[in-house]
C-alpha cells in the first residue's frame, strides 16, 4: 500500500532547531538524512517543502476563491516536507513513522 507520511513541524520545535549551536544542528540534519537512507527501500518519493514564508493558500468555496500570502491554517503546526512509502500496511507505515527523528508531528495518509 502506498502512503504519505507529512512531516508537521511546530513553533516550538523550529525554536528548538534555531537554538542550536551548530554543530547540534548539523547532528539532526544527519540523523533525517540517515532515516531516508536506512528507509531507502520503502520510499518512493520525498521532498522537503520551502519555507513557511513562501505559502500561498487557496480558500475555495463560498463565492469567488481568495488568495492569500502565508500558510494560514488552523492552528501554529506546518507541513515541512513529505514523503511517499510502499509499505505492506498501516502497522508498518507506522512503525516508519515513530522512527522519524525530527518533527515532533507525522501524518499519515492512505494514497492511491
């Protein structure tokens, strides 16, 4: 089965990741760049997602659509970046998932 996992950062976890000094930052850049490698086989596409600044959000429905600048969603989590995973079943999507070594966040989504 085929998935998405959405990798959701928080304020707080972008604080966190600003904080640090830069050797600390650069260890949790490897660690996500060694979760992809070891996951290699069962991901079938990533990409992380440009800063939350470069959003444009479309709001359908009710008239005529309004176009806005930013990411405003309903509450103060972002999806930073995704990834497609070929996997046998939700259990081992989400044993993927809890293995993720960043955001504090991950959606998972069935895809087709």
């Amino acid at each position: 089965m085929k998935y998405v996992l959405m990798f959701v950062e928080t304020e707080e976890f972008a604080k966190e990741l600003e904080a640090m000094g830069d050797l600390e930052r650069e260890a949790a850049y490897a660690a996500v760049l060694r979760w992809f490698a070891e996951n290699a086989d069962k991901i079938t596409h990533h990409t992380h997602l440009a800063p939350v600044h470069t959003a444009t959000t479309l709001r359908l429905g009710g008239g005529e659509p309004v176009v806005t600048d930013g990411p405003f969603v309903e509450g103060k989590e972002v999806v930073s970046g995704f990834a497609e995973i070929e996997v046998a079943d939700l259990d081992e999507a989400l044993k993927l998932a809890r293995s993720w070594p960043a955001c504090p966040v991950v959606e998972i989504r069935p895809a087709s």
